[in-house]
C-alpha cells in the first residue's frame, strides 16, 4: 500500500530533494510551498501523514497544524531550523506528532513518518467498544463519548487517555508516558504531558475526575471497571 503524505516547505531544492526522497521509499507525495496551499490540500484530500515547515508565507506551519487539528486526524510532523524550547513546547502543545530540526537525514525523516503512520493505523484498526463509566470509546472511529456528546480530542489526548485506562490502577510517570505516547526518539520535555492532562481533564468534562495525580511520581486512571 502506498501511503499519501503532504509536504510544506517554501525553500524549492529542499522541497524537491525530500519530496523525491520519500518517492523513492514508495510514498505518494504531493508537494506545496506555502501554508495557504497546504490548507487547500488538506482540505481536499485525504493524506496518511503531513509535513509541515514553520516559517511559510502566506500561513504559518503552527497555523495550519492548528487547522489540521479542528477538522483532521492525521499526524503531523514538523521540519523546521528553529529550535527554541519554547517553539517546540509550543509545537506539540498545538498538536505536532514529531519535531524535526534542520538539517537532518532524510532516511530518519522517512522512518519517523513510516513509525507515525503505523502506530495512527494500528490504533484505527482495533475492533471493538471500551465502556468506561460515562465514556464510550470506538477506537475503530477514534472516537470518544461523554454522556452521549463527542469529546473533542487531539491524537495525542486520544492515545494518553487509551494508556491511561489501559494501565487502570497504575500510576505512570511522566517519563514513561512521553516515551509510550510521544516515542522513545521524542527529546522533549515532562512539560508537555502536564499540559495534555489538563488539556484532556477538561475535554472530559465531568470525566475528567478519574484522572489522578500521584505528587511527583506521575498520573493514573482512577475510573470504573
């Protein structure tokens, strides 16, 4: 099966060069330069993976993530010369699955988008209704239930609420959930899982009580069985 991925990047022998790369790794590639043109692609077609430059005219890489993440559930890499902490804290708090700084190999590139797309599709193709208390999860759909209305989630909130029912009673630290839910490549930062938590409690409304904090060891899943 050949997957489809959209590639955004204004600066064209990098465009063309990683563009080509991927082709010949057996990707389907279309290839746009600004954030305006990656917005109608999205828009327009189904991709199994997005990558995204940050600095592109016309809208931003951040700007079209956060588009992406409102309509679409499709993961989403960042490639990009700017790595400030701040800016990559901000990245995968918008939703941004990977972070990739320039330069960088475009064998690993082709791995990260290869390991991004199987875990998204080993998630899609789970069969079965996980009930709990007031939740309905369809992993099939990737959809989640709260008394009945759909909870908003990002990919990432989707697969830390999975692991947290998963491993029901356990508490689990947040270097373990970056690496099961962000991967074990992932440098980022503890930061990050604190904000999806709080992200997560509040798209879970009333639900969101059966996420408990455990003072400096980590968080866990307090619900009904």
């Amino acid at each position: 099966m050949s997957y489809r991925i959209l590639l955004a990047e204004d600066e064209p022998t990098l465009r063309n060069t990683t563009a080509e790369y991927l082709r010949k790794q057996g990707f389907t590639v279309d290839a746009v330069w600004d954030g305006e043109e990656a917005v109608w692609a999205v828009t327009n077609n189904r991709y199994d993976a997005v990558i995204l430059d940050i600095m592109m005219p016309k809208k931003n890489g951040q700007d079209v993530c956060r588009f992406i993440r409102e309509k679409y559930d499709v993961p989403v890499i960042f490639l990009t010369a700017l790595n400030q902490e701040d800016v990559i804290i901000e990245s995968y708090e918008i939703g941004a699955d990977e972070y990739v700084t320039k330069p960088f190999s475009n064998a690993v590139l082709a791995a990260k988008v290869n390991a991004l797309i199987s875990r998204y599709h080993g998630l899609t193709v789970q069969s079965g209704i996980v009930r709990e208390g007031r939740l309905v999860i369809e992993p099939a759909r990737r959809r989640v239930t709260v008394n009945g209305t759909v909870a908003n989630l990002s990919p990432k909130e989707y697969e830390l609420l999975l692991l947290l029912i998963e491993n029901r009673g356990h508490i689990l630290s947040r270097a373990q959930i970056l690496d099961l839910v962000w991967g074990s490549d992932y440098a980022g930062y503890e930061r990050t899982v604190d904000n999806h938590i709080k992200k997560l409690r509040i798209a879970l409304g009333t639900e969101g009580a059966h996420i408990g904090t455990a003072i400096k060891a980590g968080y866990y899943w307090e619900g009904e069985t």
